[in-house]
C-alpha cells in the first residue's frame, strides 16, 4: 500500500444551527486542526420536502413546525459568500451536498473543487446526472445503498468521466461501533477498482482511525462547538478536542502504514550486523 494523504473533511453540515459566527468557529477549529475542508449541506426546503410535511407540529428554536426548524437551519447566499470568503482568508476547502437540484445549482456559482453525494440522493438519478455532468471531483456515500444502487450511480460517473471516490457510510444517528463493517472498505475498492473513504456517524475516534488503518482514502466526520446544542447531528460529531485528536491520530497513521515494501533501513541493518555479523 502506497503512502498516501488521507483528504480530512470537518462536517459542518446543519451543526452551525443557522448562526453564521457558529459556521465560522467551526470553519477556525478545522482549520486548525488540519483538516483539508469543511462541508455544508444545502437544501431547498420546498423541494425536498412536501407541504403536509412542512405543516406538520416541531418544537425548536425557530417555532413549532417542520418548516420554521427546516428553514431555520438553512444558509442563503448572503451567508454562504461570507462563508466563500472566510475560507479563502483560512486557506481551507469548503464545498456541499445537494439534497435537491435548485440546491446543486446555487452551489455552482461558487468555485468549489469537490462536489458530495450524500447517501440519502445516492438514488437520485436526476441529480446523480447533474453532479457527474459537472465534472469535478465528487465523493458518493453508500449509506443505506445495495450493490444494485452503487454500480448504477458509479456508471453514471464512469459515463460522464467524472472522477469519484466511494465514502463507506452506516446511516444510523448515532452509529453504535459494533455496526462499522470497516472490512466493506477493502471490499468496496477491490469491486470498483477506486479509491474508497469513510463518512462516520459514531461518537468517537476509534473507528475513524481503524478505517485509515484499512486503507480509507478520505474519513468525513462531524463536528461541534458542543455536543449538547440544538440539532440531531450534535451527538454523533467530534467536539473540538476530539476533532484535534483524530486528525493528529490519522497522520501518525499514514506515517506508521509505511509504503508496504520490504526494505531493510540503515537502523536495521545495524542491528542485523550486531544479531547476525553479518
């Protein structure tokens, strides 16, 4: 195995909860830390789901329908230009996934280098088509997909020549470790011939670097300024300090992986010559 930089991305996600300062700490922490980039998700709301939906009773901070917390927690141009500059100014990468095709197109006005699939639009060929089309480098979860859903959405990619890299997913909210199948990383590389990554829902580090250990090319992991905010991803993300230690963590492991070659360093020569004279 080739030593190789794994691509860290700090989800964001809706973890900012609408607050724009919130958005930039988060943006400063992962910068900090290392990671390679931050990512949001974007949503038209009205799109991606139906009205009865939307008039439905939840109580949150922004009122007591589906629709107040739906649009309280989405960010709009005038924020995601701020964003667009903050990032630039921390010399990080941000980029988004689309849960709807309005939302991917208002992406495109941004110089974005990396599109997302999340697992949920995996089957959605329309947007799959839209994404593939653009030609960037894109990341395709696998959450809660079969065999059947993977090689339909990775032919779409083949078709378009677009370049992509698999993320292993389990979409449960906290994921219990227990249902990681961090094996399904190899498994996915060896049936796609691509580079495979890790999109994770656990609390925790282990698992993140035990699929850096396996080979994952990329590991997505949430993020938050505290566990205990507002929000259903806020339990299953890494806190600053964890965030701090799994990017340190996953770079002492790609130095202890080594290039897989046997190759007899001058230190161990050494010893051969004192344990063998020879």
């Amino acid at each position: 195995m080739n030593r190789e930089h794994v691509f860290v991305v700090a989800e964001i996600g809706i973890n900012h909860n609408g607050d724009l300062d919130v958005a930039k700490k988060l943006i400063d922490w992962a910068s900090l830390s290392g990671c390679d980039a931050v990512k949001f998700q974007k949503r038209t709301v009205d799109k991606v789901y139906t009205k009865e939906y939307l008039d439905s009773y939840r109580e949150s901070p922004w009122g007591t329908t589906q629709r107040a917390q739906k649009e309280g927690l989405e960010f709009g141009k005038a924020e995601y230009d701020e964003i667009d500059q903050y990032c630039r100014e921390k010399k990080i990468e941000w980029f988004a996934s689309a849960w709807d095709m309005e939302a991917q197109e208002f992406l495109r006005q941004y110089d974005l280098k990396y599109n997302k699939i999340a697992s949920a639009m995996l089957a959605n060929d329309e947007l799959l088509e839209a994404v593939a089309s653009e030609g960037k480098y894109t990341f395709l979860a696998t959450g809660m997909s079969t065999y059947d859903e993977i090689d339909h959405a990775v032919e779409i990619f083949i078709k378009h020549g677009c370049p992509y890299e698999l993320m292993h997913c389990n979409s449960t909210y906290p994921m219990p470790k227990e249902d990681a199948n961090l094996r399904l990383i190899p498994t996915l590389r060896e049936r796609y011939g691509c580079k495979v990554g890790y999109s994770g829902h656990e609390t925790g580090r282990i698992v993140s670097t035990s699929a850096v250990a396996l080979g994952a090319t990329s590991i997505e992991r949430h993020i938050t300024l505290d566990n205990t905010m507002y929000g259903s991803d806020q339990a299953a993300s890494l806190n600053v300090e964890d965030l701090f230690r799994l990017v340190k963590d996953i770079r002492v492991i790609e130095t202890i992986l080594g290039d897989g070659e046997k190759v007899l360093s001058e230190k161990e020569l050494a010893t051969r010559k004192k344990l063998r004279g020879c």
